[in-house]
C-alpha cells in the first residue's frame, strides 16, 4: 500500500491526512509493470481505478508522465489489455496513467440509463447540475488529484507530462491542455469529439451535467477554448479513420477542430487514416506515432 500524505490546517494546528492506493494487479511487459490501483478519490467521493505502467527506466531515475483518457463506456482495461502503448512506453522511458472515466457505484438516479451518459460517460467536466456536482468531477480529478497522487507514489519528472485520449478521452485531453496552459508539454487524440456544443453527444452529456447555459459549455469545448488559447506553444496530433461510423454521424467534426487551430495560430497534424474505424485495432496501428510525437517534447 503507497500514501499521500497532505497537511491540512485547521484552527491554527497541522494535521496530516493519508490518502492510501492498493495494488491490484501487476504484470511484467516489455522489461517495466503494468500495474492497476484502487483508491479513495477526494473530487470524486468514490473508489477509483487507474492503469500505471512503469518502465524499466524508472528503477534507476524519475521519467516523463503520460497520461491517457478513455472514451466512451471505457473503464482502465480497455487502454491497457488494447492499446499495445506498453511496448512504446518502454522504448522512450515513460510511466503512462490510464484512468477510468468516470466515477462508479455512486447511487445517482439516472446514472445507469444509458451508454453515453453518467457511468463510464463523465466527458471530463466539472459537473454543475446539482444531481451531478458532487461526485462528477473528471476535470478536477485528471487535471489536479491525480498528477498529485502519481507525483507522491511513483518517480516522475512531473514538469515532463503530456496527455493523449481516444473519443470522449481526445476531448478530454484537448481540454485539459488547453485550459491549464504549461501543464502538459504535448497533446494528442485518436478521433476526439472535436466540437461537443455542435454534436449529439456532447449536447447531451453537457446538457446533463452543467445546464442550459451554453455559454458554460464553451469552457469544455476545444473549438472554443482554441479561440482564446494564449499558453506556450502546442502542437496537436489528431488521427482519424475515415471508415468511422462516428464520423460519418457528425459526433466528431474533425474539420472543426482543425479550422479553429487555424484561428487561433495553435499547429495541428491532422491525419485522415483510410479505411480504419474507431476501434483500438485502430488505436494500436498508430500508438507508436504518438509517442514519438510526445518524446519530441518530453525529452527536450
């Protein structure tokens, strides 16, 4: 069992509070471990899973963190049994986190309805519907309590990160980059939902989580904050399969994204893939290229 030890100030005295993670699972992979955790989340007020996988080079020194999100229905698994990112992992000296996404067994009425909202749907916001706000709190969670947890338990260079996601997770990321300038050094997404405020998806899941006003929306929009985006400088890698059914249904609007890079002079590398879908049989013929996309940055 690894702690976070926090020290809070109450009445004029310190006080140290633990916040534990166990060991579920570990695997040897490509001469690192891929391992599993479970703990207490504080922004989420539920237990939480996530994937590290550590590689060889951290026995001897701290390594770059690269975090990755999920889409939709996803929980850590999917990343880590599919995505073959341990071999690249190893090769460039990373420890990739990969979280769940969303929180789960918190007894919300709804939240078990449907597939693209509530469990294994949190789109990484800071929900402000009151039936939400308490535990749905993926923002706050990726961008804040876990860089801190994986800070206290595991030997990173935590000014070296940088953050990838796959659909709902390609959002995820893009906004975590975009509204914490200088947190992350690089980003990319595999057919990340561009423009969530323009599409069935996101109308929904913001609907739900933060009201009818859709001037709150645009804070979790990557076409909307790319407006504005006046952090250090960022290159975006997207790919994106053409034979996506998602694509096809207007859900990702690539197009979007990449128009509004053009406005607001941020790089992006927009790779349109023949014949690939949205799968992780997708996902795994270019997690390669990713990587080294992120150790142009990382290893700077």
């Amino acid at each position: 069992m690894l702690g976070i030890y926090r020290s809070l100030q109450l009445q004029g005295r310190t006080f140290t509070a633990m916040t534990s993670i166990v060991q579920e699972s570990s695997n040897k992979m490509f001469g690192g471990w891929q391992k599993v955790y479970c703990h207490d989340s504080k922004e989420l007020q539920c237990k939480m899973k996530f994937g590290v996988y550590i590689p060889p080079q951290a026995e001897s020194e701290p390594v770059p963190v690269v975090y990755w999100l999920s889409g939709l229905t996803c929980t850590e698994q999917n990343f880590v049994t599919k995505a073959g990112a341990q071999q690249y992992a190893s090769k460039h000296g990373f420890l990739v986190v990969a979280p769940d996404t969303s929180p789960r067994g918190c007894n919300i009425e709804g939240e078990e309805d449907s597939w693209d909202f509530g469990t294994g749907a949190g789109f990484y916001v800071d929900a402000t519907e009151e039936k939400w706000k308490t535990n749905y709190r993926m923002f706050s969670y990726i961008t804040k309590e876990l860089p801190e947890i994986i800070a206290a338990n595991f030997k990173v260079q935590s000014d070296k990160s940088a953050i990838m996601g796959h659909s709902m997770g390609g959002h995820g990321a893009l906004i975590c980059a975009l509204k914490n300038p200088g947190q992350y050094r690089s980003v990319s997404a595999f057919a990340p939902i561009c423009n969530p405020i323009n599409c069935p998806w996101g109308v929904k899941a913001f609907t739900g989580y933060l009201g009818e006003d859709k001037g709150a929306w645009k804070e979790y929009d990557a076409c909307e904050l790319l407006k504005k985006y006046n952090g250090p400088p960022l290159e975006i890698l997207v790919d994106q399969g053409k034979a996506d059914s998602f694509l096809t249904q207007g859900q990702l609007l690539p197009d979007n994204l990449v128009s509004a890079c053009a406005a607001g002079g941020v790089p992006v590398i927009m790779r349109m893939q023949e014949d690939y879908d949205h799968s992780y049989y997708f996902i795994s013929t270019y997690m390669g290229d990713h990587f080294d996309h992120h150790a142009k940055f990382l290893k700077n």
